[in-house]
C-alpha cells in the first residue's frame, strides 16, 4: 500500500470516530497495524538529511498519527489512555507552532499556548504511571515536557525543586529500563540542584536527599565506583534521620538505603553492612501497607539481604535466612502484576535463591523451581531489556546445576546457550561481564572434564580477552573469571595463556578483603577463592617457572599475615630519611590497629552503626597515599612491596631447604629452594588433588569426631596418611634433590605446602617401622616464605622469663590433668616467673602478662573454626583468647610460644592458604618460635612432649635450637610407640 493510501485511511479513522465515538474504529490489531506501516512508510532514507518531499510525507503522518493516538487516548477507559496521549505530543511535537493542529484540550501542554504548570502536572502523572509499565513513551515525554516546563517558566511561576526532582526521578528509570548512562548523570545533576535550592528545614529535603543517594547508587551498580556507592549511603542516611518516624514516606527512604547498604557489602563484604540492610529492609517492610503498591519491590530488597547473609555464612549459613529469602521473593513475585518492567527481576531473585537451597540440600524440587523461575523471568524480559543478560545467565546456571544433577549432555549444551547469549547481550565495559564469563569457563570445563572438547582454541582465547577487559567489575568478580578461564586454559594445554590469566586474578587477591574490617569479614573473602593460588602455582611449574611459581604463591598465599607484617615494618630507616612521612604512618598504624567494634547498638542510627568503619576506611587511603609519597622518594621505591625472591630463599651451602608442595586440578608439583641451581621443581604424579582432598577429609573426621570413634580411627587414618605422603611427596622429593645427611647432621627444612596440604604432618611421612622423613631432615613448617624471613630478623630473647598458663579445669570442657601437672612442674624451674592457674587465667591477665614474657607455656584447650577462622582461640576461664587478639600484641623480646593445646596449628578447610590459627597468630604476636599441634592429643601424650621438648633444650634464653629438640621429642614417643603415630606425628615447629 502507497503512503497516500495509508495516510489516507489513517485520516479516514480519524474523521469516523469524531463522529461516531466508536472505540473499535481507533482500536484493535489492524488498526496497531495500520500505525506501524504509516509510520515506516514516513521514514526518509537518510534521517540526518531528507528530502524536502520527505519531510513533507514526515510532517503528515505525524499530524495524522498525533491525531488517531489522541482519539485512542479518548477511546480507552479512564487511567488506560496515557500512553496514547504521551504518543499524541510525541507525534504533534512537528505541529507546536500551529495551534490549529493541537487538540483543543491539550493547547496548554503542546504549543505557543502551553503553560508550565499543566506541563508539570501531566508529566508527574505520566512518571506515575510508568512505574507500573515497560512503554518507554511515557518516561520519553515525561522528560521532555519536565524539560520545557523547566525552561519556560521562572522560578516564582512554578516549583521548579519539585519539577527538577520529578525530572532527575524519570531520568533514572529510564537508565534503569535503558542503560544510558548520560540518563543517570543527568538525574544526578538535576537531584544535586534540587537539593542546593532547598533549605534543610523544608518538608521535601530528605525526600531529595534520598532521590540522590538512589540515583549514586544506581551508578554505581552501572560504572562501578566506589566513591558513588559511599554517598549513596551518606545522603541516605541523612534522609533517614530527617523523616519523622510517622511519615508514609519514611519506608521508601529506609529501603533505598537498605539496598545501598546490600551494594556496599556485596561489593567490599563488610558485614556491618549486610546488618544494616536486613534492618533498614525489615522496618522498610514493616512500614509498608499490605495493599501498597511499593511492597512487592520492598520485599524483593528484604530477600536479597537475607540472600547476602545467607550466603556469608558460608559452611554454617542458617538456612532459616536462605527459606526467609525464598519466602519474600515469592511474596514479591505474587504481589507483581504481569506486566510490570520489575517482574523478571524478581523471578530471576526466586531463581537463585532455590538454585542455593537445591545445593544446599539437593531436593530436585528446588531445582526445577528453579529453573521454571528462570524461564518465566527471561519471558518477561525480551531482548533489549536492561537486564535480558542476567537473566538468561541465571538461567544457564539453573540448567548447569541440572547437568550436575543427573549428567545429561543436553543439559549442559542448553547452559552453555544461555549464557553464550547472555555473554553476547552484555556490553563489554557492563560490571557483569565478569560474572558471565566466569559461568562460561566453569561450563566449558564442565564439557571438557566430560570427556569433549572444553571449547576451540579461538574461543578461549577470545574469552580471555574479554576477561582483561572486563576492569568494571568488582575484583572477586575479575579475579573468578580469570581463575575459571585460567583453569579452562590449563585442561587445554595453553599453559602460557593459564599463567597470564592466572595470575593476573592472584594479583586483585588482595584487593577484595575489605583492609577497614576485621580479621573475619577478610578472611570470608579470602575464603570465596579456594584453589586459585594452586592453580597459579601449577600453570608456572607447567612452562618451567618454578621462580614465577614461587613468587606468584607469595603473593596470593598469607595475605592477612603479609597485611600485618606490613604493619609492624621497622620504620628506623625511614624516621632518619622522612621524618616527618614516617611519624605520620606510625600514627596512622597505630589507629589502623586500634580493635573496632563490628556493628551499632539496636537503637543507634544508620551512621552510627558503621562509624569506626568510614574511620578505617579514611585511614587506609591516607595510609595508601603516604606509602606512595614514600615510595617517591629515591633508594625507597620498594618501600613495603614484596620481597624478591633472592632475598627470601635460603642461601646456598647454609643447609636449610624450603619445600613448597603445591596440588592443582591437572599436575602436583614440589619446589625446593636452597640449591645452587636456584628453585628446583620436582613433578609429583602420584599426588592428585583428589587423594588430598580424601585424606583431609578422613583426618578432619578423625579429629573432630566423636571422641572415642575419633581415637579408633586416628589409629588406622594416620599411618595411612603417613605412608601415602612419603610416596606421593617426600621420597619423590628426596630422590629427585640427593638432600642426604647423616645421623647428627640431618639438613633443616622448612616445608611450606600450599591448600590442603597444609593439613598434614610431611615432617613424619613414612611407613610404619620403615626409615622416613624423621630420619633423614629435621623439620619446620612456614606459611609463606615472607614470614620466615620476618622471623629471621627478629633478635633473640637476652633473657628468659617464663609466663605459664594453665587450666585443669574449663567451664564446660573436660579436665587436663596430665597438662596441667606439667606446666606446674615447668613452672617449679622458674617460680619468680607469672603462674596463671584456672580461675586466674582469664583473658585479660594473659593479655597483661604477655609483654613481659620472652617464654610463654599454655597447657589449654583451643578450638579451632572451619569457616571463620578468627573466631578460634585458647580457651581460658573466661572466654577464648581469639586470634585478632593474640595477633594484635606487639612483643619486642618473645622467643618461644610452646601449645599444648589442640589443633593449635590446623588451618582448616575454607582458608588453607591463609593458615590462620593459633600458632601463626603467636608469630605475628612476635614469637620466633612456636610449637603447636595438628590434630588433638591425648592429655598424658601432650604433657610428656612438653617435658621431654623442654629437657632437650639447652639452657639459655634463646631457643635457636627449638626444631631440633622437637625433633628428637618426635624421634623419642615413636620409639616408645611404633605403631601409633597418632600420638606423635601432630606437634610441628613454626621460626628460623
């Protein structure tokens, strides 16, 4: 059909329904249809230059079509013919200047009678609506006729703070449903000069304060800047306290910042956060009517943060939080009518939220609810919907997890799609890209692991490409990437590729614990990258690096040990250069390591409840920008950086070797250090991470287990355990370096195993009744090769002085009568030295007594926590004596830490490469050296260690030769009990 045709019976309806008012003659598919082709056929080929026969055919149709929106808008029910009139101005926009081809009635809203204030109105009405619709039309000419009502009448005319602040409102949710990032630069300009145009007196002030603290934190999820994201929170703050505590309005300010607190935490994973979000989202709810239209997103941000503390619970998660989050998800989605443009969202919230409970308890239910959420979600949210990416990932994963489940290809192959097309939808500087590609490389080596091609060489390298460029995502999103496409790269032989990927990942490790926190929140985040430094460690040793293997695990092995080494840095050096630079960072160490509460009283504000925590935050980027200034100067450019590796292996001809045992998903590897060929590798290919993976496992049972079965099965678990790191590790190690000595003069090694094989006493490896590690090197243990150093530095004890701490008796633990007649008899040799005793040691006296001590004797009960390692302690009369607490001494002259306590140097699971324990916090305390435990030990077992170690040091206040009278304690209680080394294989040494 011609233009003029179409025109033509366009025009034609136009004139019937003015007579007639018949709505189905402007209403219908036909006519919908109709309108389409009209306004395609009024197109001009070139839109930046038509011609003037074009313009004519534009001007036309749009008069036309102005026209029949209009009589559509008249034709609908009241409250259903908005849309149509926004499209009316839309149209009728070519025509302002001829009032005689405006409608009547919209004379003050189009053309030269218009007038500001009806302008407003109608644009607040079509920003209303638009709330519970995806049509962008009314969004698009809400902001024009905002634009014009601001640009036409003076301020004592019209309220031109509330216009701006409508118009800042429609520009952010048009970025929101769009993604522009222009839109929410302008909602934040408009929202900054409403609030300077407003006195803090006004009703509407926190109501402003709020509409920016939501735009900054919408940028935020967008761009990725933190500085967006911590004035999100600020202004919100201050809109919450200046709302009355009965105004309707104050459960919208409440929930915004609850979702900027959630931002927050997700991002730098403070806990302080993730509470503040729970308990801004439950009195947001709360304060919401049942019939408000407002509930259903309220409880949408509620289940989020339950999901947020669900998930940081890690291993001892309640899953009370995780059926909340399901429970507040599903309220959000049935209170969510079809249409509306936030229903796919929170289909795709219930989406992951079951997919978590399916892992969590493997009902087939959850995972089918699952993916039937995730299917609904990407209907609702066609292509070119914001969000259609996230969606069709969330998807992919929900089909992953049932690839899982029951191994069918085509499972995985429908993943793979998903989020193939999810990658292909999102634009490259989007902060999910990350997230996508990380799926897609746990994916592909899903297909790989199953027997297929992972993906074609010219993929992978495009994904690790993409990988590079994705810099707006937050560093755990990067640094999971790169590990899933490093390992990917790894299964596929491109080592070289593996080692950049790699290690580029360990590298952001450091940024994503959260330095303004405590020991728990870092160490949560360490805890979410489990096996990324092995993997690291393994694509070095395969191109022959054994150098950049050792450097990459030091810096992505310890870091909260390196933080604090950091910390306690010498600055004599500095004070004689920058005087004034290093009495400022002393200053600002010492806040940085003043104990902070973790969250507020019930009843404090928002700010109040993370005040230390902005404090921290302050400091460490002041702390940054003198590191910086310092580093400036010349000869201190490595001020505080990592050591070289030069400077921290051992020298040749010294006889001290440094082993690290390293285990990745494709190869396991030792590394010895302290030859004259420089770092020898030694491949180990009987030692796979699944055997280390079940040995844990059955040694962890077999500790912390019921007490009685435990001891049954330390007896046949360990010399098993025993045998198998003699044959997969230290014989292999021994026949590959000739490290030989004879009886007398055995070599010193210190062994640094990497993961989970830090859970395990290399230093006794060997079969039963059959030569093994014991008799051929005396060993020690060290978490990096950093903290050694550091230990080699530190002068010894001129003195000794002996604290001894010891309890029979533990409210609520069972009796130690072996270790505690044993410190008392330690303490029959130094009497003039402190004695604390059951009820007298309490926490607060051992912290006391501990800066005057150069020896320090605990015969105690300690625990020891899986999935927050800080939390375990010594358990003294009053409480435990945690690890921040212990690690926060500064002691000048300590010497010897000896533990007669349980698993006093067991790293756990969750944070292996962190080894974070009892042992390694005395350390930090600054103790050169330090005995503790494994595994438990029997009481009689600990308490004749301890005597028979202290009667084979010699007598002098320095205990250099600490390892070796360990050693030959070790050597003695086999010779008494062959059979079982369960009861002599536990105690290690940790120093020089």
């Amino acid at each position: 059909m011609s233009f003029d045709e179409l025109l033509q019976r366009i025009q034609q309806r136009v004139a019937d329904f003015w007579r007639s008012r018949q709505a189905e003659t402007v209403l219908g598919d036909a006519v919908q249809a109709e309108i389409t082709e009209l306004a395609q056929a009024a197109l001009p080929a070139d839109p930046d230059h038509p011609t003037p026969e074009e313009s004519h055919c534009q001007a036309a149709a749009s008069l036309a079509l102005g026209w029949l929106h209009f009589m559509r808008s008249n034709a609908l029910p009241n409250g259903m013919g908005l849309p149509e009139l926004a499209r009316t101005i839309a149209f009728l926009g070519l025509w302002a200047e001829e009032a005689e081809a405006i409608p009547e009635q919209l004379r003050t809203i189009l053309g030269p009678g218009a007038e500001a204030s009806d302008q407003a109105a109608l644009a607040a009405d079509m920003l209303k609506h638009a709330e519970t619709t995806a049509d962008p039309i009314l969004l698009n000419v809400c902001i024009s006729l905002h634009t014009e009502a601001l640009a036409a009448a003076p301020a004592e005319h019209l309220d031109q703070t509330a216009v701006r602040a409508n118009l800042g409102i429609a520009y952010l949710t048009r970025f929101e449903r769009e993604g522009m990032v222009a839109d929410v630069d302008r909602a934040i300009d408009l929202a900054e000069h409403a609030i300077a145009a407003t006195p803090i007196e006004h009703h509407n002030w926190a109501g402003l304060q709020s509409n920016l603290g939501n735009a900054c934190r919408v940028r935020f999820e967008h761009v990725g800047a933190a500085a967006d994201l911590n004035r999100a929170i600020k202004v919100g703050e201050k809109a919450v306290t200046a709302t009355p505590t009965d105004d309707p309005e104050l459960a919208s300010r409440l929930s915004n910042l609850g979702i900027a607190y959630m931002a927050r935490f997700r991002r730098f994973g403070v806990t302080a956060d993730l509470n503040c979000a729970i308990k801004m989202g439950e009195k947001a709810v709360t304060a919401t009517p049942t019939d408000d239209p407002e509930r259903a997103r309220r409880l949408s941000n509620l289940g989020n943060a339950y999901m947020g503390r669900f998930e940081r619970g890690g291993a001892t998660a309640d899953p009370a939080d995780l059926d909340h989050a399901i429970g507040v998800y599903a309220q959000a989605v049935t209170a969510t009518v079809d249409n509306h443009p936030n229903r796919a969202g929170r289909l795709s919230n219930l989406c992951d939220a079951y997919m978590a409970r399916y892992k969590l308890d493997g009902d087939t239910d959850d995972l089918n609810g699952a993916i039937d959420a995730g299917v609904r979600a990407v209907a609702a949210a066609p292509i070119g919907h914001p969000h259609h990416a996230r969606f069709l990932h969330n998807l992919g994963v929900a089909h992953l997890g049932l690839f899982a489940c029951d191994g069918v290809a085509v499972d995985l192959e429908l993943a793979i799609g998903l989020i193939e097309k999810a990658r292909t939808a999102t634009v490259p500087d989007h902060p999910d890209r990350a997230r996508i590609l990380s799926s897609l490389g746990v994916a592909y080596m899903a297909r790989f692991s199953a027997g297929r091609q992972g993906v074609d060489r010219e993929t992978l390298y495009d994904l690790a490409e993409q990988v590079g460029a994705a810099v707006t995502a937050s560093p755990v999103g990067r640094i999971l990437a790169g590990g899933a496409v490093g390992s990917l790269a790894s299964a596929m032989n491109e080592h070289a590729l593996a080692v950049e990927l790699l290690d580029a990942a360990v590298a952001l490790m450091p940024s994503t614990a959260p330095r303004e926190s405590d020991w728990e929140d870092q160490e949560h985040r360490l805890g979410k990258l489990p096996g990324l430094v092995g993997e690291a460690i393994a694509a070095h040793c395969a191109i022959d690096d054994p150098a950049g293997a050792v450097e990459i695990a030091e810096l992505g092995r310890g870091m909260l040990l390196a933080a604090q080494l950091d910390a306690r840095t010498d600055l004599s050096d500095l004070d004689r250069v920058l005087p004034d630079l290093a009495a400022r960072l002393r200053q600002v160490r010492d806040l940085l390591n003043t104990p902070h509460s973790r969250d507020g009283a019930p009843n404090e504000s928002p700010a109040k409840g993370t005040v230390s925590i902005e404090d921290r935050r302050h400091w460490w980027n002041e702390h940054d920008q003198l590191i910086t200034q310092i580093r400036r100067h010349p000869g201190l450019d490595r001020f505080q950086r990592p050591p070289n590796l030069t400077d921290l292996q051992p020298a040749p001809d010294d006889g001290d070797f440094v082993i690290m045992v390293n285990t990745a998903q494709h190869r396991s590897d030792a590394i010895v250090l302290g030859l004259h060929t420089g770092p020898v590798p030694v491949r180990l290919p009987d030692l796979s991470r699944a055997d280390v993976e079940a040995h844990a496992g059955a040694l962890l049972q077999a500790s912390y287990g019921p007490v009685l079965a435990g001891i049954l099965q330390r007896q046949r678990v360990v010399p098993e355990i025993l045998a198998w790191l003699w044959d997969a590790i230290v014989h292999p190690v021994l026949q590959a370096t000739l490290l030989t000595g004879s009886e007398g003069s055995l070599p010193r090694v210190w062994w640094l195993p990497t993961g989970l094989l830090g859970l395990f006493p290399l230093h006794a490896a060997g079969h039963t009744r059959r030569p093994g590690a014991l008799d051929t090197m005396i060993s020690s243990y060290t978490p990096t090769l950093r903290a050694l150093a550091h230990a080699r530095t530190r002068p010894p004890a001129a003195a000794r002085r002996q604290l001894t701490v010891a309890l029979h008796h533990t409210p609520g633990l069972p009796d130690l009568p072996g270790t505690f007649v044993e410190a008392t008899t330690l303490h029959t040799h130094h009497p003039d030295t402190p004695l604390l005793l059951d009820d007298t040691a309490t926490t607060d006296r051992v912290l006391a007594a501990l800066p005057n001590a150069t020896w320090a004797h605990f015969a105690t009960h300690a625990s020891v926590d899986f999935t927050a390692p800080s939390r375990g302690g010594l358990h003294l009369h009053n409480g435990t004596l945690s690890l921040p607490e212990i690690s926060q001494l500064r002691l000048t002259h300590a010497e010897l830490a000896y533990l007669s306590a349980c698993s006093t140097a067991n790293r756990g699971t969750s944070h292996a490469d962190e080894s974070l324990h009892p042992a390694s916090a005395f350390q930090l305390a600054g103790f050169r050296h330090v005995i503790a435990s494994l595994w438990p030990l029997a009481d009689h077992i600990a308490a004749t260690a301890a005597t028979t170690f202290y009667r084979q040091l010699p007598p002098s206040p320095t205990v250099d030769h600490a390892a070796t009278a360990l050693h030959r304690t070790t050597c003695d209680l086999r010779a008494q009990h062959p059979t079982r080394p369960d009861l002599w294989a536990a105690l290690i040494h940790s120093g020089p």
